[in-house]
C-alpha cells in the first residue's frame, strides 16, 4: 500500500514517501480431463524495500504515488517515469499536470487505479503560489483534489495514513520551518513502518524514506536511493 505524504505552507512543499512495495501472488488453479484441480502457484508475498515513488519533474513539480504497483510485468515506477518522459516538459504548469496524469492513466492503464500526490509552484500575480493535489484513477466523481494553499497551510496522507492519524490532530503546520517538515515527515513514515511490525499485519510501509523539498525557484534532494 505504501505511505506518501504532502506538507505545504511558509515557503517550501515537501514530499516524502516510504520505499516498500508488496505483490500478493495468487494461486493458479488448473483442472485436468478428469475434473481433477491443482493448485500451480502457491499465493505468497513478494516484497522488495527498493521502489521508487516520489519523483522530481523536468518542470520542477513532484508526483508521488501508491496503491496499485503494477499492471502484468511493467511497474508503476516505469509507468510514472514515461510518463514524465513524454508528457512534461519544463513548459508544463504544474496546474496542468493533474489533468495530463489523469488522462494518460485512463487512456494506457485503465485496469490499475493507484493514487497520485502532484505539489509544485505557478507564478502568477507576481509572485510564486504553491500547488497541490490528490489524483484518484478509480471511479470516484472526485477524481482531482485541488487543496486550498493561498491563506492555510497543511499536509495531505494516501496509503497506509490510518497509523498516523493522531499526529494530525492540533498540528501547526502553519509554524512549521522547512526542517520541520522534513522531520515531520521522516517521522511519521518511521512510526507507520515499526507500528506494522510489531502488530499482527502485512507490513506494507518500509525501506529507505526518500524526502523531496520544492521551492519557488529550485527543488532538491533530501534523501534519496541511488543505483549502486
């Protein structure tokens, strides 16, 4: 399932999510002339703590991902990046992006429906604004989530959130400096992931935590996996 998170307001959006991907594999049931089933493959669990599911846009805008990994062989990881690959450009608007997502998952991977977190800036009246969103490829009438960053700031959750819903409770995110969501968000992923272990659950939330901060003009690296 994996946990993402969005926190916006004072002057920098961070994006973070956790690096766990979980496949269940289903049994294949086959039956011979004589009636005969017989269970192929035995249903277990493939994980793997090296998945990919926030990344950084030509156009400066974040986009983050979790829910369904997968359509056959092709990971939501590859879906994602051509999607960047063929859609955005640095003359892209991040405002433009939820609806390009949208499409482009509809039109190529209409049997998958993950959720999106999309966050960046637009310069508009003469100063940077940020924006952010939640995209939802299921069948809800709510498919865009547009949320209200001009006079308050927040945080958005998708995925494992039920964990960390206490810590929503009286947060300042107003007063929050950029190192405060940064820890923010490192802790709430932590806290998600050593919950799940101790209970009696499939631990759907792991791995390396990779930290994405965007501001007006630049957007970096807090952490993040590289390819060794």
């Amino acid at each position: 399932m994996s946990l993402i998170l969005t926190l916006y307001g004072n002057d920098a959006i961070v994006m973070a999510s956790d690096s766990r991907l979980t496949t269940t594999l289903s049994p294949t049931v086959t039956e011979d002339g004589n009636g005969t089933k017989r269970i192929e493959t035995v249903k277990g669990i493939f994980t793997t703590d090296t998945a990919q599911k926030t990344f950084l846009c030509p156009n400066g805008c974040g986009i983050s991902f979790c829910g369904e990994a997968s359509v056959g062989i092709t990971s939501m990881e590859t879906i994602l990046k051509d999607f960047i690959r063929s859609e955005l450009d640095q003359s892209v608007p991040v405002n433009d992006v939820p609806q390009r997502l949208l499409e482009f998952m509809h039109q190529n991977y209409p049997t998958i429906s993950p959720a999106f977190q999309i966050a960046g800036y637009i310069y508009e009246e003469g100063k940077y604004a940020q924006k952010v969103y939640a995209v939802y490829t299921d069948d809800r009438k709510d498919a865009i989530v547009e949320y209200e960053t001009k006079e308050q700031a927040g945080a958005v959750a998708n995925g494992e959130s039920s964990y960390i819903a206490l810590l929503w409770n009286d947060v300042n995110w107003g007063k929050m400096t950029i190192q405060d969501k940064i820890d923010y968000c490192r802790y709430a992923i932590e806290l998600t992931a050593k919950t799940m272990q101790y209970k009696n659950v499939l631990q759907t939330v792991g791995g390396p935590i990779e930290i994405l901060v965007i501001e007006p003009t630049n957007a970096k690296w807090i952490q993040h996996k590289k390819v060794r």
